[in-house]
C-alpha cells in the first residue's frame, strides 16, 4: 500500500483539567476536514478519539493524543502513564465504569467509553499494564459509507 | 472543484464599504476577506445568515429582498406574516390592526404563520419520538441558515436533521392550494409572499436547500414592512385570519420550537457562535443522550434577525406578553390547546414536499488528498512564522485564515503587515550594509572648499 505520505499531529492532555477537554479532537477532526477526509470518516474518528481523550483525561491523569494521517487510513494513539486496567474484558463491556461519582455527576463515565471506540473504528487495540499505562490504538479507512 | 452558481441575497455595497474587518470577523463560515481595500464575499461559503450585515457599521450590506410592485404581477396576493412580526409591535397594537394593515398594502388575504408552526411542531414531535438507533440529538430544521451551515461545515450531521418543512413554507403550500381551488386561479396568478426577519429566507425562496418547489414567490424585509404598515395600520377589520395559538406564536423567539413540540430533553439555541459550538460538540458526540436541538442562527430567535426594525430584546418582550395574554385564554394543557387550533382540514405533510439535504464541503484544501496534506504542511509552517495575533489587518479572519489562504494562492505573506514591517525593515538594513559599501564618488567639493577654507 502505498502510504508513504503522511501528516502526524500530537498533543499532550492534563489530567482533570476538563475546560480543555476535546480540544485535541477537535483539532485532529479539523486536520482530516481539511485534507478531505470524508465527513462520516472524520466523524468516527472524531467521536473516537474525543472518548480516548476523555478516558485519558478522567482517568489516568492525562497523557497524549496522537493522529496519523494517511491517504488511506487515519490511525490514533493514545497513551497515557496512569494506573492502567486491570480487566480489559470488563473494561470493554458497556455500561462498566470505574469513573467516581463527582466525574460521572458531569455525565461522563457512563461505561461507554471503550466499546463506543471498539464500535467507531476499524481495527481497535489496547495495551495496558497495571500502574505503568495504557496504550489505545484504533485505526480509520477512509472509506465513505455515505455517497 | 467547479461549485454550482450559489444565489445569495446578501449582497455587498462596494462603494460604502470601507474595507474594516468587522464582516470577516463576524461570518461563522469565513466567507468574507477584504482584498485591496473592499470585502469580497466567497459565495460558495456564504450562508446567508446576515452576521456581516448586523454588525457593519456603514451599512455597506444589502439585502435583496421583493418589492411590493411585484404584487401588481399577480390577480391575487396572499401574505404570510410570522411572529416575528408582530413581535415589532407592542401588545397594545391588536392582531386585527396589523393584518387590516397588510391589507390596505395590497394584499388579497392573510394567512398567519404561527398556525402553520404547529402543524411543523406535532411532525417534529411525532418523528422525535419514534426515532430510534440512530445517532442523537436531531436538530431542527427551519433555520435555512443553520441547514446551509451543517452543508458547508457539518456535512457529517446531515442525518440527525429533522425532515421537516418551515412553517413558512407549509403555510405557502396550503394557502396556494387552497386558492387555486377557492378562485379557480392558476398557480402562476397567485403570489404568496413571507414577511421576513432576515436574508435567509428569500435566499431559500430563489435557491432551495430542503424544498423541492417552493410555493412562496417571494419575500419582504420586515422592517420595510413595518415601516409602511406604521402608516396604515387598523381600519375596518373585517378580514377573516385563522391563527395559532401561544405555542405557534412562540416560534418567533428561541424556545418557541421545542415548548410547542412538547420536548423537554432539549435545547434551544441561538445566536451564530452558539449554535456553531453546540454543532461541533454534537459532531464529536459530546451530548448523545439528548432528544432535540432548537438551531436559531440569530440571537433570540427569528426576532434577532437583522431584517427587524425593532431591537430584538424589546421585540423579544413584545412576543411574550403576546404569547401570555393568550396562554391565560387557552386550556393549560399543550395538547388540548393546539388541538383547538389546529382544525385545518389537509394541512401538507412535509415529507411529500422536501428533498434531501446534500452536503457542500469547503473545508478540504485539494480535491486530492495527497495534493490536500502537502498543503496542509506548508499551511502548518506559514502560520508558524504569522504572528498569530488574529488582528485581521491582512483580510482574512485569523492568521489560520490567511495561512489557508497563501497556500491556496489567494494571499501574500506580505498581506501580513507584521510580515511587511519585518520585511521593510531587512530591506532597510539591506539599504545601509549596501550603502556603506558605496564609494562615494564626488563629494560636494565646492561647499567642502568652503568649509576648509573657513577652518
């Protein structure tokens, strides 16, 4: 496959700090508009990696977002050096939440999360050891379901 | 990319304008740029929402709006006038007065819009709560702006758009039916005419996002109407309208929607910035357990439009103590209340009129998408060497803007006047080192001889 070509954009998130929360996705979400990705494409990952930053964010005291951008494909990572978890499979089932109540007042934690990014993306992994991190990666084709 | 003629009836005035940046600053689709001291509008990001013409303070905007001379076109004329019209009168000012007034301007019959909301209202109830599986909230759909907004930077919320028509338009599609029956006219005999509140609305007319075949021929500035009704309202008040109760009569402010379709896990609202930011948030699915978003893209409602003549919080208090007198009139029961007034027999139904929003993307840099992150890079390095003071001094909106718009081809980094001031200054320095370096070749020797001779 030809995917010599591509664009990266990174950026660190603070744990906690929620006025700025989503500003990482929004701006990955602009980058693929820009460059042409199509709009239901954009969206997926938008909506992915907006609930990663927010797990990141909620969760494991910030860490980093970051997108490659293919012609092909779209791929995120983020990782964070947070606790980590501790059953992946629990982790993945909806509606499970480890997220305390003052975080879930905000309505987020909902046990969303995760699946919402296993369902948005094309291939999804993640990587986690109890307290060294997680490591998500999902990955995006940029083929349109929409005409 | 070829884009189709776009009509925009947001038109500007090239010798008012002075070439201030308020317009670029103010239009949500970043459709204005001053080049060579004028604005210049980019029709294929231009919404029509009237954000420039609100906020330009030399009135450098026009809005191409009907004439009441193309009534004499027509054997009959039948006016549409909306809440937000009556909004611009204070309460003691009767119903009765206003539309006797529209009357004595021409106008063969009246048709009350509120009415038609409510109708518009019970489809958006109906489909809000039958939907299911798709992605939420819906958004509204009777903002022409908002709908050509979501084309051009939303394509991806194209789905979550309720598909509704605009009570003004269904109000046209009855009121036209109904008189081609009642006169026996032709359909090209009659004119049907809206009151607006802003721009929007006659772009729809002449170039529809949502309707298949509008049944308006056109229509006027509410504030030119106001002007003109100031001097003839009342008379005999014989006319016979029909017309909505409080719940249609709210239509004309933000809320209006939502209160009459009974939906309560909702939001409304207005005002161009807001209503960008609760898209984008919606896009990145940030509130996926609410039922309804009520899109107005002016401040207030229908009422902040900038065709009013009425400022739009006097206005807005006109409407509710409209909208209170008759609530204190009608059952308490929303239900109860709309069912009384909603006895028209076959009202339209949306779906047979309306056809499918398509996308109109602008974002994208290059129809090829390598093309497309080559420019995006170069993009990235102009903005990092632009100040990023957002000044607006160059005629773009941002620095970001005007990165966009070197890579495009469309600028000059010396548009920049930090760019140009540093570059003046090189060139300078460039002048002294040169300078220096310059042999002088004859000195003013009689003036020196002078000198030395007086030493």
């Amino acid at each position: 496959m030809a995917e010599n070509k591509s664009l990266k954009l990174s950026f660190d998130v603070i744990g906690g700090d929620f006025e700025r929360a989503g500003e990482a996705s929004a701006k990955i979400k602009k980058m693929l508009k820009m460059i042409g990705v199509p709009a239901d494409i954009v969206r997926r990952i938008a909506i992915g990696t907006y609930e990663a930053e927010m797990n990141a964010i909620i969760h494991a005291g910030g860490g980093n977002v970051a997108a490659e951008a293919f012609s092909d494909a779209t791929v995120i990572t983020v990782s964070d050096q947070g606790p980590g978890i501790p059953d992946i499979e629990k982790a993945l089932q909806e509606g499970y939440s480890t997220a305390p109540d003052h975080v879930r007042q905000m309505g987020f934690g909902a046990g969303m999360g995760l699946p919402n990014m296993v369902k948005c993306s094309d291939e999804f992994d993640i990587k986690s050891v109890v307290g060294e991190g997680t490591t998500i990666t999902m990955r995006f084709e940029h083929i349109s379901e929409d005409l | 990319m070829a884009p189709a003629e776009y009509f925009h009836s947001v038109r500007l005035l090239r010798d008012k304008c002075q070439g201030c940046v308020s317009c670029v600053k103010a239009c949500p689709t970043e459709a204005i740029r001053v080049r060579n001291g004028k604005a210049e509008i980019l029709a294929d990001r231009c919404v029509d929402c009237g954000a420039c013409a609100s906020i330009c303070p030399y009135h450098a905007f026009s809005i191409k709006t009907a004439t009441l001379d193309g009534l004499e076109k027509y054997a009959y004329n039948i006016v549409l006038p909306a809440p937000s019209m009556y909004s611009q009168f204070p309460e003691q000012v009767p119903m009765e007065d206003i539309w006797q007034g529209l009357h004595n301007l021409g106008f063969d019959e009246i048709f009350d819009v509120s009415l038609a909301s409510e109708y518009i209202a019970k489809e958006i109830e109906t489909y809000v709560k039958n939907y299911t599986g798709g992605r939420k909230p819906l958004i509204s759909s009777t903002c022409p702006s908002v709908l050509r907004l979501i084309q051009v930077k939303f394509p991806e919320l194209i789905k979550q758009v309720v598909p509704v028509l605009a009570p003004a338009e269904a109000a046209a599609i009855y009121v036209r039916q109904k008189a081609e029956a009642k006169l026996g006219l032709a359909s090209e005999k009659i004119g049907v005419w809206f009151i607006s509140p802003c721009p929007s609305k006659e772009t729809n007319i002449r170039q529809s996002v949502d309707v298949r075949q509008t049944a308006l021929s056109g229509s006027f500035s509410l504030a030119e109407i106001y002007g003109k009704l100031l001097r003839c309202l009342g008379g005999d008040n014989t006319l016979n309208v029909v017309t909505g109760s409080s719940y249609g009569m709210g239509w004309g402010a933000y809320g209006g929607e939502i209160s009459s379709a009974g939906l309560e896990n909702a939001l409304a609202v207005h005002g161009v910035d807001n209503v960008y930011e609760v898209l984008e948030q919606i896009s990145m699915n940030k509130m996926p357990t609410l039922d309804y978003v009520e899109c107005n893209m002016c401040e207030r409602g229908c009422i902040g439009g900038c065709l009013t003549a009425e400022n739009k919080f006097v206005a807005e208090s006109n409407l509710r103590r409209r909208i209170n007198i008759l609530r204190s009139q009608e059952p308490v029961e929303r239900e109860l209340t709309m069912a009384s007034s909603m006895t028209l027999e076959d009202f339209p139904r949306s779906a047979a009129y309306l056809k499918k929003l398509v996308a109109r993307p602008m974002m994208h840099l290059d129809e090829n998408i390598m093309e497309a992150m080559k420019k995006f890079e170069r993009m990235e390095e102009v903005l990092y060497s632009l100040p990023g003071l957002n000044c607006g001094a160059c005629g773009a909106p941002s620095c970001q803007g005007l990165a966009e718009d070197i890579v495009q081809g469309k600028a000059h980094e010396i548009d920049c006047i930090f760019k140009l001031r540093g570059s003046v200054h090189k060139l300078a320095q460039g002048m002294i080192e040169l300078a220096k370096q310059i042999p002088i070749s004859h000195e003013p020797q009689s003036l020196n001889a002078v000198e030395e001779d007086e030493r």
